[in-house]
C-alpha cells in the first residue's frame, strides 16, 4: 500500500503507558497515531468478559501506583474514572483461625495484629515508617530521568534517607521481617520478595520497596476502578482522543522501519506503511529489539543488553465467576463485612513462601502458592449479573518454561490446585464456583504479548531499577536509534499501572524535538 500522511509521533501499543504518551504529546500540538493489535486497547490493563455476563480485569487487577499527576493532568476523572477506597486494605487469613486486617489507619492496624502478638503491634509503626521512607526514596524519581545508582547514593548522602537505602540495596526482606515481628503468623503477613523472589537474595528489600511505595499513594487514587481495570484505559483513550489522538484497532506492527540509520515509521502486518518523525514503543524492550527490529539495525551492545536482560519472575493468573461469596467467616466471623473479601493474600508462613520460590526454581508449579486473591464485586457490582461475584487471583511464582511437560499440559491440574488451596481457606469455594480460567506464562505472552509473560515487562529487581533498566542505553527512553523511543514498563521506573514511563518518554521526546528546532 502506499504511504499514508505523516505523523508526529506513532506509539506502538495502546497499553496503558503508550495511551499516556499520545496524550501528553497531542496536547502539544503534535499529530499522534496510536496502533493497537487488539479490537480493544489497555495493553495488560484491561477489563474483559471471560465467562457469559461476568468480566474481571484479566491482567493488572488493582489501582496503587496510578500517578496522580498523570490522573490530574488527563482528567481522568472527568473522562469516566472513579475509584473504589479499599478500607480494609487487606484480609490475611493464618493458620489457626487467626488473621490480620491491614487498614489505611496504620492504628487501627496495629491494634488489629495486637491480638497476635501485643510486640509486634506496637513495632507496626516502625514497620510502616521504614516503607515511607522507602517508598519516598523510589518514588521521588518516578517522574525524573533515571538516575544511576551511585546518583541516588549522592543525593541520600548525609540524610536519614542514607541508611534506609543502603539496605535497600544490600539488605533483605527475611532478615527486615524478622527484626520487625516476632510471631511467625503476623512475620507470614508481611514476607515478601516480589521480583527477586528468594525472600534471603541482598536487594529483595529494594524489589519489594517499589511496589510498597504505594503506602505513599494518595487513599481516593488506591483501589477498584470501577468497571474494572480496563475503566482506566478507557478514561485514558477518551481524553487522549479529545486531544486529536487517532486510535487504530485490530492494527499489528509488523516491522519498525528504518532508513540511513533513524526511525522514520512502521509496516504494519498487512503491508501498510505509515511514516513519523518518532516512533515510541510501548512493546516490551524484548519484543521491541529482537522482533520488531531487524537484529542488524540493533547496535550490538544494546542487542547484548536486551537478550540478557532478566524476565524470570513470572506469575499464574486465575480468574473465576461465582455464584456467591466464598465464605471466610471461620477468620472473619459470622455477619462480617464482605468488602474485608476485597484483597486476600494467602501466605500461612516464611516457610511457605520460601518453598514456593524453591519450586519454581527447580521448574516446576508450586506446592505452595502465595496467592493476591481479589473479589471487585464486594465494591463494584457492576461487573456481574445481579447477586454474582468474580475472583482474580495473581499466584506467585510460575517458571517461565516448566523443566517437564509444558503449561498447556499442566494447566488443569495447577487451576484444580489452586481451586484446592483456596478452598482449604473458604470451605464452600468449589460449591460457589461457575467457571475458571487460568493464565499460565505461556499464555499471557499469547494473549498479551508479554515476552515470558513477564507482567512487569522485566523483572523489577535492584539490578534493573533506575538507569539500569532493562539497558543504560534505553532506561531514559531514548534509544541509540534515531527516532526511537520507549514509553513502556521496560523503562523507568518499571512495571505496574503508574503511567510514569508513557509519562516521562512523552517529555523527553517533546524536548528533543524543542531542542531540535
């Protein structure tokens, strides 16, 4: 076909963060052309129909790091967005019938663990101020360019930010757990490793802090979207359209084209060829450099950097519909509030979570899955027919490949496991149970294009944070290729639904191209 008319700027992918930054870039001024596979945008934040009447947020499943810049600025809000508070923000039910209620009032909490352990509530609070710090550490870069490490350093120098981010860095979250707690049920509520996986690896405490750093979220900008994730991206795509963003769907790039060495547009898979100045990818770095480039194209060192970059921390995502709630009143007693359902995480101990890593490194599915169990509908009954619910669960951890057989083999048995696991929390589970569904690695590559099904696009660990992710040369958005940037997760600061790297791509872009004139 022939070339269609230029554009400012195409963003390849309409996920969350390439929606982001068509707007920024359209309020500018520029002509911005979003391209999406899909016949709908949102990326992996989306809200989809899996069973008859009943939809459930396939992939991110809850608001805590949504920028409220980027919130304010795209008026979210005004294009449709509302959010369900979570108040409690977490229900942990433990061994013995015991169980932890964490709230947004830090005292209400501390009374709440209290009936475990008096200690362990009174240390709550040095708990959650070593988070804040934390937190306040990683987030105040989230809409910067990246900084190096020993950048970082230099600026905690001299503070009482300095010890906090040493251990950050050289620290880790089995040892942080245990100076803090002394129960081991209330040391089970908080173990935690998130893409470093081993709880005792030096800089778990950092992988865990960026996603913890949502302590530091503003309460109405944390919890349920209202109509599901996927309520974001549509609030997204209408204020991006109202600011003269053209969105394509069912469009695949094929091929990033390049000519004498710059970017200067894409082919798509059916031949079409469409021109810009720039050219932002919100596809992962690896599907970006090693697919939709050709490897010639790619200078070596980038190419080095992309093939060894780290996407070994995968997840199982399993959904079901319900008929009724899954009853917990054996924790929670009789006539308990339901929306206490809104956010489960199952993890009876340290041990537990421990042997679940150790499973998935040997390659196979865990004996003891962690589970972030959600259940939208306690807020959102819009999501269901009436007086039916959904559940979303993330599992950690899954491998990437299994070491025997292959995830398509293995999927009933390890959703039947997980409907087990559940079930040992929620006796009536499989009698409310309708239908299920279950996203293994293999599967969220497929349907989303996450290489390795890497939710985060690479792993967040201490080794990819800041200007060393996923590569020094692509971690500020730029590339070495002329009129090539990056706008998704695979840049800075990481993964989850924050908005910050469509954000911060958007603005380098907009002052390369002032510079430029």
């Amino acid at each position: 076909m022939a070339a269609q008319a230029q554009y400012s700027a195409i963003v390849v992918g309409g996920g969350h963060n390439g929606l982001v930054a068509a707007n920024y870039l359209a309020r500018q001024g520029n002509s911005v052309l979003v391209l999406e596979r899909r016949d709908f945008v949102g990326g992996a934040c989306i809200t989809e129909e899996l069973f008859p009447g009943f939809r459930v947020s396939s992939c991110a499943y809850i608001c805590h790091l949504l920028h409220a810049k980027v919130i304010d600025d795209l008026e979210l809000r005004r294009h449709g967005l509302e959010i369900y508070e979570m108040d409690p923000v977490s229900f942990h039910p433990l061994p013995g019938g015991e169980h932890v209620l964490r709230w947004h009032d830090d005292e209400r909490t501390a009374e709440n663990i209290a009936r475990i352990s008096p200690a362990d509530g009174a240390s709550y609070h040095d708990w959650t101020a070593f988070w804040r710090q934390a937190g306040g550490i990683i987030q105040r870069y989230f809409l910067t360019d990246p900084p190096t490490l020993a950048e970082v350093a230099a600026d905690v120098r001299g503070t009482p930010d300095e010890a906090i981010f040493e251990r950050m860095l050289t620290g880790n979250m089995k040892d942080l757990v245990e100076e803090h707690f002394e129960s081991p049920l209330v040391r089970a509520c908080f173990i935690d490793a998130q893409d470093a996986g081993d709880v005792r690896a030096p800089g778990s405490i950092m992988a865990v802090g960026y996603i913890r750093s949502d302590i530091l979220t503003p309460d109405e900008n944390f919890g349920i979207p209202k109509g599901g994730m996927g309520a974001i991206t549509q609030a997204m795509a209408r204020s991006a359209q109202s600011q003269g963003v053209e969105i394509r769907l069912n469009a695949e790039v094929h091929r990033i084209l390049m000519q004498n060495g710059r970017v200067i547009g894409v082919q798509m898979a059916d031949g079409e060829r469409i021109h810009a100045d720039a050219v932002l990818s919100n596809a992962d770095p690896k599907r970006t450099f090693l697919s939709l480039i050709g490897a010639d194209d790619v200078p070596p060192p980038l190419l080095n950097d992309i093939r060894r970059a780290k996407t070994e921390a995968s997840y199982l995502k399993f959904h079901c519909a319900m008929s009724d709630l899954p009853d917990f009143s054996a924790y929670l007693g009789e006539n308990y509030d339901p929306k206490a359902l809104a956010y489960i995480r199952v993890c009876p101990s340290v041990e537990y979570f421990e042997r679940n890593w150790d499973d998935v490194k040997r390659g196979r599915p865990s004996s003891s899955p962690v589970m972030y169990i959600q259940i939208p509908t306690v807020y959102d009954d819009t999501l269901t027919p009436p007086g039916k619910h959904v559940m979303s669960v993330w599992s950690m951890y899954a491998p990437v490949r299994l070491r025997e057989g292959t995830w398509q083999d293995a999927r009933h048995v390890v959703g039947e496991h997980l409907i087990d696991t559940i079930a040992r929390y929620a006796p009536n589970f499989r009698d409310v149970l309708l239908d299920w569904e279950l996203f293994t690695p293999a599967e969220l590559e497929e349907r989303v294009g996450l290489t390795d099904g890497n939710i985060r696009h690479l792993d967040i660990t201490s080794q990819q944070m800041f200007a060393m992710r996923g590569s020094r040369s692509i971690s500020g958005y730029r590339t070495p290729i002329e009129g090539l940037y990056i706008c998704g997760a695979g840049a800075h600061p990481g993964g989850e639904v924050t908005g910050a790297p469509g954000h911060n791509a958007a603005h380098i872009l907009l002052r390369d191209w002032e510079q430029a004139v």
